[in-house]
C-alpha cells in the first residue's frame, strides 16, 4: 500500500461557502501539511475526510478503500476544539475510550502521559489550552492509528511545547508505516517537518505536491518605486507598492524577468500571504 | 560525521545535507562499505522532513557516492579516483571562476592573481 490517505474532488456546499474539488494524496510513511487562511476550508475538509461532515461530491480514500466505521478505528484525530469534556478527569478518559477503540494499549497510554506531564487528578476544564492538546494527542496515539489527522495541533502552544509535539509526530512515522496530515498557520513548524504541502484558498486548491518544490518554485521580489513595467507587473502575485518601493511573489520561470532587482527565496509563509493576497485582489 | 545545518545561511538543507556527507567522503571520514545514518532515523535527529533526506541521498548516488542497497541502507562506494578528480576539478573550477570575477572588478591583472596562486601554494603545505 502506497498510499496512506487519497482525496479526490471533494466538495462541499453550505450557503455561504463552497469547498470545491479538494484533490491530493499522502503517500505511506510521510506527513502532509494541510495550509491556508482561517475559513480558507481546512476543517470542513477534514470533517469531510472522517465523514464528521457529509460530502456533497468526490471521494476519500483510505489505505485505497473507502472510509468506513472500522477504517477510523485506525485514524487517530485531533481537533482544535476539544472533544473532552470539561468535568472529566484525566484518569477517567482512558476508561472512556479504550471502550471504544480495539488497539487501545494501556502501557502506551501511561507513558504519553507522563511524558506530556498530564496528571490522573486533574479535571479536563483545569488544563491549560497546551495541556488539553496533549491530552488530545494521548488518546490519538494510544490506540495504534495508522493515520493521524491534526487540526491545528500546534496553536495557543509555546515553542517549547511545540517542539515536543513536532518530536513526537517524527517519532510517530519513524518505521515508515503512517502518516499524518496536520493543518496549521504556524508554518515555521510545518518548514521543518513537511514532507508535502497542499494549500487551500477560499475553498479551492492552490497547490498540493513536494514541499521543496513549492519552495523552489517562487521567489520574493523587491525594488524601488517605479521600477516595474507593465509586463514585469502582470507577472507578480500580491504585489505590494507603497511610497519607496514594491515587494511581491513572481514564479521561478519568470525570474530572468526581473534581473537586477532583489530577489530572496520565500518561506512557506510568504508564499501563502502572497497568493492569498494576489486572489483577493482579483 | 557530524552534520551542520544552518536554517538562515539560504543554502537549501538538502544541498547543505548532500555536501557535508560528499566532503566527509572526500577527506576519509567516511570510508568505503560505511553505512549513512537511516533516513528516517536522520530526519527525526535534525527535525527535518523525510524527503529532505531523501533527496540529499538520492543525489549523492547519481553522482556515485555512495550505493542504496533497498531495504538495508546507504553505503559509501568504493573510491573511483578518477571521478573524485573530476568532481573536484569542477569544483575548483567554480572558484576559480569567482576569483577571476573578483580581480577583474578590482582591475587585477591575470599575472598578479597568478603570483597570488603560486605565493598560497607554497605556503600552504
């Protein structure tokens, strides 16, 4: 099986949004950041992957087949907004989930949460925002997932705790036989860990693929003001002009364009601000 | 052999990856049949991405480096001297090339930077 998690053109109406054709795929063994702006469709996304949500059109395929009730018994999920209650203790939850999922492993278990720091006494509405993911992540990892699917795992989280997440998810793919994709707009984190991107905008596709290729692909442009011609403007993505100058996105086949002007290699980040822009503005 | 990875020196990490190992390569620290960290195993060290790794290894074989043997590992290849030397003549030929780029801007003249040369040679040993 090569690949973990296949999503083909899925879409979905709400009155005020459109999820359209939402197409890629994450092979086996690696982990797929999922980015764009908040309401850009990233948990709508997710909602519909896990069938929390029901799809209007287009497919889901996991491990090649569709998602079906014994198939999640195999994805472990972490939402932004938690699913635990808030008079639960953390001693209590164990209880209630390995009920539920067939590959509970309590030693697992045990040791995630003393890694994390969590203690069995504490009720779920005294943890703090960080502690609450973790707790989240215990029980995602506890029950021998072969996919993990994170919605924003990492917000409200400091770097120190954010850098433990990230060793854990590593951890986690080590033996090349799962998968995560994970959404988030800290994308310094995802620069680091990615394997591939897909990047969503208002509900459509930017673009899915390798993470180096989509670093590759763009550069940022810088000059003073009234450097650019019409034909070099047309080429830039979210193009910025202010009193002493400019700065935009071009795409790397149209660099020699602009020879002579600053040009520096974007992050993930300038990269999604850019775009997001440039589709505003049209 | 110990890998440095700077995050703000521009020089993608694959491409930073890829030359350390090759130079360890090239100077014995790592010797013919040695087997390259694990991919996965690297990647988790460094808190990189997997395919990071994987490209800096992929490249390394094409240009013969190093072997990968599916399902046990990357080995550093056997010295074909004649290839090193070539790689290393493209190498110097870069520099040189940037060197030359140099002079002529300051309006150094083709005898001085061979002086220049010959001056390092010998005090180099």
């Amino acid at each position: 099986m090569n690949n973990m998690l296949q999503v083909k053109g899925l879409g979905k109406n709400y009155p005020t949004f459109t999820l359209s054709d939402i197409t890629f795929t994450l092979p086996t063994g690696y982990v797929m950041g999922f980015i764009g702006q908040n309401g850009a469709g990233k948990t709508t996304t997710m909602k519909l992957i896990l069938q929390m949500v029901q799809k209007d059109s287009g497919e889901v395929l996991f491990m090649d087949n569709p998602v079906s009730a014994k198939s999640k018994q195999q994805i472990g999920v972490v939402f932004d907004s938690s699913f635990l209650l808030d008079d639960w203790k953390v001693k209590d939850i164990e209880g209630i989930f390995a009920g539920f999922y067939q590959g509970w492993d309590h030693a697992l278990y045990q040791n995630y949460l003393s890694r994390f720091g969590l203690e069995n006494t504490k009720k779920i509405k005294d943890l703090s925002r960080g502690m609450k993911t973790k707790m989240s992540l215990a029980v995602a990892l506890s029950y021998g997932a072969k996919l993990l699917i994170l919605d924003e795992p990492t917000s409200g989280l400091d770097p120190v705790a954010r850098d433990e997440i990230l060793e854990i998810l590593q951890e986690y793919i080590q033996d090349g036989t799962r998968s995560i994709l994970f959404s988030t707009h800290i994308t310094s984190d995802l620069e680091r860990i990615a394997d591939y991107i897909t990047f969503i905008n208002k509900g459509h596709m930017v673009y899915t693929g390798l993470k180096d290729e989509l670093l590759e692909s763009f550069y940022i442009i810088k000059g003073g003001n009234n450097a650019l011609s019409g034909g070099q403007r047309r080429k830039i993505i979210g193009l910025r002009e202010h009193s002493t100058g400019f700065d935009g996105l071009v795409h790397a086949q149209d660099k020699d364009a602009f020879a002579g002007m600053l040009m520096e290699k974007p992050s993930i980040q300038d990269i999604m601000v850019y775009i997001s822009k440039g589709e505003d503005a049209q | 052999m110990q890998l440095i990875i700077s995050n703000t020196s521009g020089i993608p990490i694959y491409q930073q990856i890829k030359e350390q190992i090759r130079d360890a390569i090239l100077s014995g620290e790592l010797q013919e049949g040695q087997m390259l960290p694990s991919l996965r195993q690297l990647a988790k060290e460094l808190k990189i991405s997997v395919l990071t790794i994987t490209r800096a290894y992929t490249e390394l074989e094409q240009e013969g480096y190093v072997t990968n043997m599916q399902g046990k590992g990357c080995f550093v290849m056997a010295h074909n001297s004649q290839l090193v030397r070539e790689q290393l003549l493209c190498r110097i030929e870069e520099r040189i090339k940037e060197c030359i780029g140099l002079a002529k801007r300051g309006q150094i003249t083709q005898q001085e930077l061979l002086q220049i040369v010959t001056l390092l040679w010998e005090e180099i040993q």
